[in-house]
C-alpha cells in the first residue's frame, strides 16, 4: 500500500491535526495550518480527525497511486483531477490503482490538504504523525516530501459504501461523490479577507490609532512570511510605552507587535513563548483563512467579542458533529 | 492573580504582577499555579505552558462544561480555575522541591565564539569571565521559544553583554550564550544572536526520548567547566 510521489511540488508536508502536551518543552502545536479542512478532508475519506495526510503549498504535486484509495480535499482554489476527472474541494473520489492524482497551481489561495483513505502512515512522534520542519522532525523522515519518496498508508479502509448488487466494488467507471462537505469548509480561499479578531493581553499599551488603524486599515503580507507567520505591512501601530515585556505564551492566531510596530500573525509552526505584545489574536474559525494567505495578498481586521467568537467555534463543532454523523448514515445506507 | 484570555482557545493566568523584585519566589508561585493545574486535570484542558509570571492553558472551548452563571467556555474554565486554585491554597502547598542539575560545559576558545567580547565589555579577563560563569548558580525560568530552550536566571549582573547588532545565521547545538541580562542553551543548530562562549555535548531536546527536554521550569542549574577531552568522551 504505497502513494509515490512523482512531483513533490512546491512544499508538501505530511500533517496531522498536531502536536499537543510539548508546549512546556517548548514544542509548537504545528500540523495542519488549517486543521478543520484537515479534519473535514478524512473525514470524506473515512478517516479519523487525526489521520495524517499532505499539506500542499502552490500545488504542482503529483502522486501515482498503487492501490485503490478514495481520496478528498479541502483549501485553496486549486484544480486537482484524478486522471482527467476533475475532484472539486469537499467531495470524495475513488483513485485506482496505477491512477495518477495532480493537484494544479493555484488560482487563489496557498495550501490544500488531502486526505488519502487510511490515512499516511509514518511513525507517531511525540504523540503526532505531523512533519515539524523547524525541529526536523515527525511527518516523514522529519522533512518535506522529495520527488520519488514512497508513502506508505495504513490498510484500515472505512470506504465510502459504492458497492454493487452482488457487494462488489464498482470500479468499472471514475467515480467522484454528488455529496460534499459545506463549501465554507471545503474552499477556503477568499477574495475579501476579513479576519475576525478578539482583543489581546496589550490592547490598552497601543495608541488609540494604533486601536483604530488595526480595524480600519488594509495590510498586505510580505515575502518573509512561512508557516510560522504571515508578517504584515501597514500603517505602524505604536505603542504608549516601550518596555520590555517578559516573555510569555503566544498562540496561532496571535497578532504580536514588535517594535517596528508592523504586526506578526502567528501560525501553526509559531513558538511557544514570546517577549513581542499581543495586540489582538485571529479567533479559531478565521484561521482557515489565514492558512491561505500568501505574499501580496491583503487583509483587513474586524473586532468581534470574545463570547462571539466562542459561540462561532461550538456551532461549527455541532455542525462538524453533524456532518459526520451524515457521512456515516450515508455509507451504510 | 489575574486570568486574561488569549484568543478564543488559550488563556493566561498571571500569577505574579511582579518577577524581578524576588525572582526565586515569583518562579515558585508560578510553579505551584501550574503543578496545582496539572493535578487538576480539568476537562477540556489540553496543555498548560508556565513562562515567568504566568501560566498559559490550552483549551478546547468545545469540551469546557458550561453553566447558567459561565455560559462561555471562557468563563467556565476561569470559574474551574479559580476554585481549583482556592482549593489548593486551603490544602498543602509546596510539591516537590526542584532538582539540581548539573550541565558540563566546554569554555574552550573553539567554542568560545564571543568570549573575547563578553570579557571586553565586563572589563576582566576572559578566564575570570569563565570562573564567574561557571561558578553561578542558575535556575530554569521557562523552557521555550525552539524546542528545549532553557530561560535561565542567575546570571552575575557583570557578565550581562548585549545581544550581537547582527544575529549569527548559524549557531552550533549546545552553545552557551549570553543574551542581555539573560543566559541560555541552544539545544539545536539555529540562527540567534546571543553571545556564545562555550559549548555543552549534552542534547538538551532529543524528539524520540521521552521527555523530550532534559530541562524543565523551576530546574536548579549547576554548570561544570570541562576540559575539550572531556567533551568529546561525553559528546551524545
């Protein structure tokens, strides 16, 4: 049961939902930037939350397939055809053996990931499959994917039910699921980037146009942007006072300003700990959003209340709740 | 004691308002917040993280029970803390005391990339900027930044040098350095710009022990000059 990589693309890594119970050792969470598109995508396929699969940065990925899979995806706008099957984000789609999967530049947006039915199989590393490519270490061999590396997956296969009268498998035609996870979910890349912010712990240490510029303004990423962060240029957002801060927990999402006054949005590869202030933190169900950003693009900010943005984060777990319960009633109808 | 939020799944706890005053025992306090947290094991919790004054805690809002009177999972998990920590300060306090651990260092001039600096700007000489170093006791403030990184306290205010105007790209896996006010271990290969002056064989953070980090926060750290002989024989 192998996956070849004929093209690794880009930056392709294998992820899980990541890492947790480290961070005192000062292990980043990491795994998939965006770990609801990861989630939803094995969820398609059959798997659990927490199977590994491949966060594809730009696309140009090619696999060939060795065995049968069913296969899914979530992310950006990118094009990905099974053979000359188009697999639109969010639908599930069987792959045959000796079938080649292209996942296509994208049109918008950075990442996609896919899910691959089993699920990667490499070694757990400090409880995760997820590759840490600041530690080099977990995913496979602790780096990113190189043309020609084999991929093993688990043989443990909860398909999608496609069987035929007499329980056979049809596999006559290509097959791509009616059926599809939301759109919301599945295609994540947006064309008006507002990112819905909760204030942070230094808040009240920035100018009132610091405050008001954060809400109001545009800011673009730039180029020194990575898995750790998405930096960003705009209007400076200066602070009343200048000490030093002692360092303390930072998290993905976290908007931290260092005395340049041009804000860092951390992402899943963030550090532990930081001595820069927080001004505000993207709330959870943004991140997918933010995991699409790429160099140039430009984003805005808009404040909503802490209760909001919890209250947003337990409806889509009830929506997810949900949707899985579909997807089972589904395949074994 | 304050908690604050950080973002919509993690909050701070600010243990003490002030660090530096008696740094020894704002480390305990925060210590204790933090065996106190662990030992409660309150649903929902994923991972607690100490750092100075503080004590962050990772959560997943979706599995914090929910009240009439905290109809937020922030709430309710402030409201979960609080009481654990009341409880804990009605009952035993302490825990156990920290251990002391001791880090061989090599401060020989292979190493030793800024040591002429360090002496230069402390106005001694470089073998008695090595005996203060060595000598120190140090404690472990937080464990952070890359994996395995140790905050230590400790350091002789006259060794204190400025982080380098330009970072090294390249800093070797166990450099010892001075950054500030600060001392430090890198435990991997990884740009920074910390004054290095000596090097430990030991591997502070290796991903397949379990745990992965030698050191943790509240460690008492003791540092042994060694010769280069001795470095190679205990290289890991």
């Amino acid at each position: 049961m192998n996956v070849t990589v004929a093209s690794a693309g880009f930056l392709t890594s294998v992820q899980d939902l990541g890492r947790t119970g480290f961070r005192q050792s000062g292990v980043s969470s990491g795994g998939a930037l965006d770990a609801h598109a990861m989630r939803v995508a094995n969820a398609l396929v059959g798997n659990d939350d927490n199977a590994a699969g491949l966060e594809a940065t730009l696309g140009r990925l090619r696999l060939r397939f060795e065995d049968e899979c069913i296969v899914a995806w979530c992310g950006g706008a990118f094009t990905v055809r099974i053979g000359d099957e188009d697999l639109p984000p969010g639908h599930a789609g069987l792959v045959r053996a000796g079938d080649e999967l292209v996942v296509a530049a994208p049109n918008e947006g950075s990442r996609a990931w896919l899910a691959i039915s089993g699920g990667v199989e490499v070694p757990l590393v400090l409880g995760s499959r997820a590759t840490d490519l600041r530690g080099n270490f977990g995913g496979y061999e602790g780096r990113t994917l190189r043309d020609g590396d084999m991929l093993p997956l688990f043989k443990e296969r909860r398909f999608p039910s496609r069987r035929g009268k007499d329980g056979d498998l049809e596999i006559a035609a290509p097959w791509v699921s009616e059926w599809s996870a939301p759109t919301p979910w599945a295609a994540t890349a947006h064309r008006d980037r507002f990112l819905r912010i909760v204030r942070g712990a230094s808040w009240d240490r920035f100018t009132p146009d610091a405050q008001t510029s954060l809400v109001t303004a545009s800011f673009t990423v730039t180029p020194d942007s990575d898995r750790m962060g998405a930096r960003l240029d705009g209007p400076n957002l200066d602070r009343i006072d200048s000490g030093d801060l002692l360092s303390e927990a930072v998290a993905p999402g976290t908007l931290q300003v260092p005395p340049s006054g041009q804000p860092i949005l951390l992402l899943g590869d963030c550090q532990t700990i930081g001595g820069y202030p927080k001004i505000a933190h993207v709330i959870t169900v943004d991140l997918p959003i933010a995991a699409q950003l790429w160099p140039g693009d430009r984003i805005r900010f808009r404040e909503v209340a802490l209760a909001e943005a919890q209250q947003l984060l337990l409806e889509r777990e009830d929506d997810f709740a949900r949707f899985r319960i579909g997807l089972d009633l589904h395949r074994s109808s | 004691m304050e908690i604050e939020p950080l973002g919509d799944s993690a909050l701070i706890v600010r243990v003490v308002d002030e660090f530096e005053t008696d740094p020894e025992a704002s480390l305990n306090t925060v210590l204790r917040v933090f065996r106190c947290l662990e030992a409660a094991a309150i649903p929902g919790v994923i991972e607690l993280a100490p750092a100075y004054r503080t004590v962050a805690v990772f959560y997943d809002p979706a599995r914090i029970a929910r009240t009439e009177l905290t109809p937020s999972p922030f709430e309710s998990l402030t409201a979960e803390i609080e009481s654990a920590l009341q409880n804990q300060s009605a009952g035993r306090g302490e825990g156990a005391p920290p251990r002391t651990v001791e880090i061989p260092v090599c401060y020989d001039l292979e190493f030793a990339l800024d040591l002429a600096q360090v002496a230069a700007y402390a106005g001694m000489s470089e073998l008695e900027v090595v005996r203060r170093h060595s000598s120190a006791r140090y404690r472990v403030n937080c464990v952070g930044f890359t994996p395995g990184f140790p905050y230590l306290t400790g350091l002789p205010a006259e060794l204190a040098t400025p982080r380098r105007a330009t970072p090294r790209t390249e800093i070797p896996a166990g450099s010892v350095a001075i950054g500030g006010a600060q001392t430090g271990i890198y435990p991997t290969k990884s740009p920074g710009g910390w004054n290095v002056i000596g090097r430990t064989p030991l591997r502070l953070f290796d991903h397949q022990r379990e745990p992965p980090a030698i050191l943790r926060a509240g460690d008492r750290i003791t540092l042994r000059q060694i010769s280069r002989e001795e470095f190679d024989s205990l290289r890991q």
